[in-house]
C-alpha cells in the first residue's frame, strides 16, 4: 500500500464513521465537559465572598473552600482521564472492526471497554518505561548540583557535556521505542496478545521497516500539526482579545463581569481544543490502523 492510498483509506474510515466520531466525542468529552463546566460555575458563583472578590482561593481565613476546590479537581482529573481511555478505545475499535461501518455506538463502545484493563496496563508500562529511559540524565543532574560547587571548571564543563549526551541518547532512544510500539494497541485490540506480547509483536512488524514507519508518523505528524495550528489561531486572536479585557475588568472590581468573560476565554478554547480533536485524534489512529494491517499483509504474502 502506498502512501497515498493509506491517506485515502484514512480518509474514506473517517467519512464512514464521522457521526459516530461524533457521538464518541459527545459522550466521553462534551457532555462530561458541559456537567463539570456547570458544576465548577455554580461552585464559583456560590462561593463569591461578600466583598464581590474571589480572594477567598488564597485566603489562610477559610480553608475549608479551597480543599473542596481541590477535591474536586482531582475527581474531575481522575474521571477524565478514564473517559479518554474509553474514548480512545472506541476510535481503535471503531477502526479496527467496523469497516463496513455498520456498527452501531454501543457495539463499539463494548468491543473497546472489554480491553479496558489490558489496555491501561500497556499505558502505564509504556509510559514508566519512557520515563525510565530519561532516569540516568535526571540522577546525573541531581549528582552535578550535589558537588557542583567543589569542581573545576573543566570538569563542571564535562559534566554539562554529558548530561546533554544522556538526554540526547535518552531522546534518540525515547522514539525508537515510541515508534517501535506503535502498532501495540492495535495488536492488543485485535487479538488475544497479552500487554508484554503486543509490544513485542509491534516491535517484530517495525523490524527492517522502523525507518518507513517513522517516515509514515512524522509525515502524518507534521500534517495534522500544521492543521492544528491553523485552527488554533482563531483561538490564539480571540483569548488574547478577553484576556486584555480581563486585566481591565480585574483593575474595576467587577467580579460578575470577570467570572463571565473567564468562563467565555475557557469555552472558546475548549471548542477549539475539541474540533482539532474530532479531527486529528480518529485520523490519525486511522491512519496507523491502515499502515498496520498494510504491514501485517504483507508479511503475510512473503
């Protein structure tokens, strides 16, 4: 399959299965933002002081508001995160099983969560493993400030020299392993691999193609960056515009007008995070989907 019919293919999995992008956006992203979005707007509006002020967030007087503050955005972050894995488990699923496009939301809903905990495992172990492979440049900084002030200066220069090596490798390392696993959530979804047997696998189908693959990511990478920037100038204009006028409205003391155009300044950047979100995220798990089963295809021929 060549580059420009996985972009076609990509293109027509996205068209056949755009509304129920849709409704897997609505239901694991805007309608849990709408109910968290009016709970925090009536805990603020509830918990205005007398003064007209929000001043109680850093008040030493009343603790009890600001520790409910943050209860709550810990619950908030928490349920968040579980409606993303959700969310992104229906979109591979979505593009794995539902070719046809014949599935209906629950079908796909189901076929993903049935993978749930299998697949936060992966997560948590590819991410402890990214964070690992930047261990040694952290405990060499740490060790560097430690006796910093005994050294030398040629030595404080090696020491510099090194660190940038450690992250320079630690990098170079980061996304070899990065693109070597991509195809492991894929490999999870589809078959009955374990969490250690799919990075195993995606790693196996990278071999003598890792350079492919990563042109494959980077060049659909850089697409949907450039799109991304494109919509989120409308943003950028429009959050500068409020935030000027918040700086006014704080200097008057018009908390009711403050609260309104804060919420607006959120909103408007939470639509625009969204579009570039229905957009770019199905894409692009389209995308490597068909770049897989590509791979897998023709290992299969040979």
């Amino acid at each position: 399959m060549s580059l420009g019919t996985v972009f076609l293919s990509t293109w027509q999995d996205y068209k056949r299965s755009f509304r129920l992008v849709l409704k897997t956006f609505w239901w694991f992203s805007i309608f849990p933002a709408i109910i968290f979005g009016i709970i925090a707007l009536i805990f603020i509006l509830f918990t205005i002081n007398p003064q007209g002020d929000i001043s109680f967030l850093t008040s030493g007087a009343e603790t009890f508001i600001p520790l409910l503050f943050l209860v709550l955005f810990i619950i908030y972050f928490i349920v968040i995160i579980v409606l993303n894995l959700f969310l992104s488990l229906t979109l591979y699923f979505n593009g794995l099983f539902n070719g046809k496009g014949d599935m209906s939301f629950g079908d796909v809903v189901k076929g993903g969560a049935k993978h749930f905990w299998r697949y936060v495992g992966l997560i948590i172990i590819m991410v402890l493993v990214f964070i690992a492979v930047f261990i040694p440049g952290v405990l060499m900084i740490l060790l560097t400030i430690a006796i910093w002030s005994s050294l030398v200066l040629a030595f404080k220069i090696i020491l510099v020299l090194l660190i940038i090596a450690l992250f320079i490798l630690a990098l170079i390392f980061y996304i070899y392993l990065a693109v070597s696993w991509i195809f492991s959530p894929y490999i999870l979804i589809e078959g009955k691999q374990g969490i250690v047997d799919s990075l195993r696998v995606s790693k196996a189908l990278s071999r003598g193609k890792w350079w492919k693959t990563f042109g494959y990511v980077f060049l659909m990478g850089i697409i949907l960056y450039g799109i991304a920037f494109v919509i989120s100038i409308f943003s950028i204009i429009i959050n500068f515009s409020l935030s000027l006028s918040l700086i006014g409205v704080s200097t008057s003391g018009s908390t009711g007008l403050y609260v309104f155009l804060l919420s607006v300044q959120q909103i408007v950047k939470y639509i625009v995070n969204l579009i570039i979100a229905i957009i770019l995220t199905p894409i692009f798990i389209f995308y490597i989907k068909n770049f897989y089963l590509e791979i897998k295809k023709s290992q299969k021929s040979n």
